[in-house]
C-alpha cells in the first residue's frame, strides 16, 4: 500500500478527514525523522506503519476529544521530536504552538522539521521551569506527551496556562488520576475529563485534561531537584 494511502485509512479509522496534501507532509515527516534518527536520538520506533499509528495517529486523535477552539495557542512541553505538537498543527494549522525542547540538537530538528511540513512553529530551547518565568499563563492550552508521572508534569505545564485554559496530557491507562488531584488543586487547576480510549493498532491510552480554574502560585514550577525531591 502506498504510504500517503496508509496515513489517510489510519486517521479515516479515527475519523479525521486528511487531505492529500496533509498526508503528504505526514510522509515528508516520517522521511525526515528517520534520517535525522540516524545521528540524534528522536524515537526507538522507526518502522513506517508503527510511526504512523505510535506518533502521528497518537499525536492528533486525543485532541479531537477536547474542545480547542480556533486560533489557540497552546505549549508542548518536553515535546522531545516534536509529539504531539507538529502533528497536530498538520491536522490543525490554526493553531499556534510552542515546541519547548531542553535538548539543543532535537531543537534543530525541530526547526528543520516544522519548516519541511510548512508547519508555523515557534521552537524554543529551554527548561521547563526557566521558560515559565518569561511565559507564565500565556497559553490557552498546555500539552505534554511525556513519560514523567502527572504530579510532576502537573508543575510544569500548569504555570503556562491562563486562567479558563486547559493543560492536556497525554498519558498510559497506567496512571490513575487520583494520584495527582493534591499537585493539580495547589496549581489551580480542576479535573475537567479522564478519557480512555484506544489507537487503531489496539493500544490503549489515557487522557487526562485539566481545567485552570485560578492563577498558579509564583513559586511554582520549582527546580527539579526540588521537584524530583518532593512531589506535589
């Protein structure tokens, strides 16, 4: 089967509507990252049906469940090769995104890749808890697809969120949300949806999307020594 025919049935799976030209730049995505995997580390996965469902299917499915309205900005913290965020805004070019990458070399990619695809990004190196001090409660939405557990997360996504905004993460049904509902409160945020939900090749995954109900305290998000030390 040609590659742009696979991408548009898995998200036709999903029912979300590519065009051919949104599947084509799913394709030049696919070819770059596994170039560019050859000499920075991006992804353990590399086979083309398995990036497609793993990264790209995974990347925008969760985002149809959550009301994002035209033209949000939102931040993708740690966003590491660019997941969720360039999928998304392939899908969804009205948004505009932040890709907040602490490693140098996978900001590079970033750039490159966001520029292949006419993606309209803004890449930024920087640490988490560094950045938040320039962009505290700028964004309509935050998003992390990442492996750190949601107290943890919670800190360093939830101080970019304006009040009425959304921090959306993107976890493993592993994760139980009653684990971070404590960090979530002091961060001024609300549990707003817990949807679980499977990806086309039967994976199952959670999503956790949390309300910004009042401003986070100043002194949060805290070094990660402090972080790591002592959750929320």
């Amino acid at each position: 089967m040609e590659r742009t025919e696979f991408i548009l049935n898995e998200f036709n799976k999903c029912k979300i509507k590519l065009s051919g030209e949104q599947a084509e730049k799913f394709v030049k995505l696919y070819e770059f990252l596994v170039e560019y995997n050859q000499n920075v580390n991006l992804t353990a996965i590399t086979d083309f049906e398995e990036v497609v469902i793993k990264h790209f299917v995974d990347s925008v499915l969760p985002f149809t469940m959550v009301n994002i309205k035209e033209n949000s900005s939102f931040i993708d913290v740690g966003t590491g090769a660019g997941f969720p965020s360039i999928p998304l805004m392939i899908v969804r070019p009205d948004l505009k995104g932040t890709l907040l990458e602490a490693l140098n070399k996978r900001c590079v990619f970033l750039e490159q890749a966001c520029e292949l695809v006419g993606v309209k990004a803004t890449v930024v190196h920087g640490r988490a808890e560094d950045y938040a001090k320039e962009k505290r409660e700028s964004f309509d939405f935050a998003t992390a697809r990442a492996v750190a557990a949601m107290p943890v997360l919670s800190e360093y996504c939830m101080p970019y969120v304006k009040v009425g905004g959304k921090f959306i993460a993107l976890k493993s049904v592993n994760e139980e949300i009653e684990q971070s509902e404590r960090a979530i409160k002091i961060l001024g945020g609300k549990k707003a949806e817990v949807k679980d939900y499977t990806i086309t090749n039967g994976d199952n995954r959670r999503l956790f999307v949390i309300e910004k109900i009042s401003h986070t305290p100043t002194k949060y998000p805290r070094n990660t020594s402090m972080i790591k030390k002592k959750q929320l």
